[in-house]
C-alpha cells in the first residue's frame, strides 16, 4: 500500500507516520530525513545534493525525486508513506512516473485538515528534552517537574529555531500556494480522504487506519 499524507508543517504527518510504521510496517519517505541520510551516507544523489546545497542552492525536484526512487528501489517493506512529498504538481507527476516504472499505484492521498492559528499555537510552544528527545508544550504537555524530563530526568530542553510565528505562517503560507493546488489532481482519482488533524493523536490514527482497512 502506498500512501501520502499531506497537510501544512506541525499537522502531525510525521507523528501518524511513526505510528503507520510502527504498526503496519510500513517505511516512511520523508524528503528531508532521506536528504540528510544520503548526503551523509554519500549515495550518488547524496553526492548530487550536497554539492548543490553547498552551492547555496535549493535541491531541484528532479533531485528530490531521484532521491525517492533511489530509496524505494531499497523496498519499502509493507508500503510507502510519502511525508512531504509531492510538494508541487512536477513532483505529482514524478511521483506517477516512479511509482510505474515499479508497477506499483498509489492507494490513498490523505489531508489532515488543520486550523492554522491553532496550529500556530501547537508549533510554537514545543520543545523538546536535549538528552533524550522526548516532546513537550508549554500548555497541553509540560514535564511533570519543572524543568525535569520526564522519561530520563535530564534537565536540559531545546526548541527549532524556526519555531516561531512568522517562520511557520509564511511556510503556511507557501503550502497553501504550491501544495495544495496539487489536491485537486488526486481528488479527480477519488483518491483523496481528510481527516480532522486538530483531533487528539490517537483519534486521527483512528481515522487514518479506518481510511487504510485491513493490513
């Protein structure tokens, strides 16, 4: 089974992600975790990458999705979930391409469906325990003991930089420009289910495994 979840940054599409891997098997294509992965491990689009990157240049699409076809071509265990990608109709189109050349089809496009100045609140108020990763908000999920991680007593905790409210609107806003333009094209597939992603972590993986079926 292959699948896309989509939706603006800090909608939870990694979070459900994790959890669609954890129970389903399934791997988890997220452009940018696969990007640092292969620039790291040196892959011949790794390479490609980096040497652009270094270039103070954006990554092309036609990179981005040699990326993905490099790593299906790995396997893909019980199915694909792409998590950030296609971000543009090019890319929609590539994704169509790399998934006939391996006689594969997508099955699902899934839209978790937020309320942008709630989601504002939800992104800027994370951070996360320094030793351990371990996430936390300052209003729905502070640690029980202040400044005190909950799961291995650490006493130190970071937030992304980019955690602010004007990097997250404008990149709001830019999923709403180039994204979700690409909605419509999987819509005319009847491929495309939405889900209440401002719903509580469990209720949205409810939802989504109720979309997906039997394994």
């Amino acid at each position: 089974m292959n699948i896309i979840l989509l939706g603006p940054p800090g909608a939870g599409k990694g979070t459900q992600a994790q959890r669609l891997v954890e129970e389903r098997g399934m791997v988890q294509l997220s452009t940018g975790d696969m990007l640092r992965a292969a620039v790291k491990a040196g892959t011949p689009v790794g390479l490609q990458a980096k040497a652009v990157m270094e270039a103070g240049e954006l990554v092309s699409d036609a990179i981005v999705s040699a990326l993905i076809g490099e790593r299906m071509d790995a396997g893909t265990g019980s199915g694909a979930i792409f998590d950030g990608y296609p971000r543009t109709a090019a890319q929609a189109d590539a994704l169509d391409l790399l998934l006939t050349e391996r006689g594969q089809a997508l099955d699902h496009v899934i839209e978790l469906e937020v309320n942008e100045d709630a989601l504002v609140e939800r992104i800027v108020g994370r951070f996360t325990c320094a030793v351990c990763g371990t996430g936390y908000h300052d209003t729905f999920k502070r640690p029980k003991v202040e400044n005190v991680c909950d799961v291995c007593g650490a006493s130190e905790f970071k937030r992304r930089p980019d955690d602010n409210e004007q990097t997250v609107r404008t990149r709001m806003a830019e999923y709403r420009a180039k994204t979700a333009p690409i909605i419509p094209i999987y819509e005319s597939r009847g491929l495309v289910r939405r889900v209440d992603g401002m719903a509580e972590i469990g209720q949205v993986t409810g939802a989504i495994e109720s979309i997906l079926g039997d394994r």
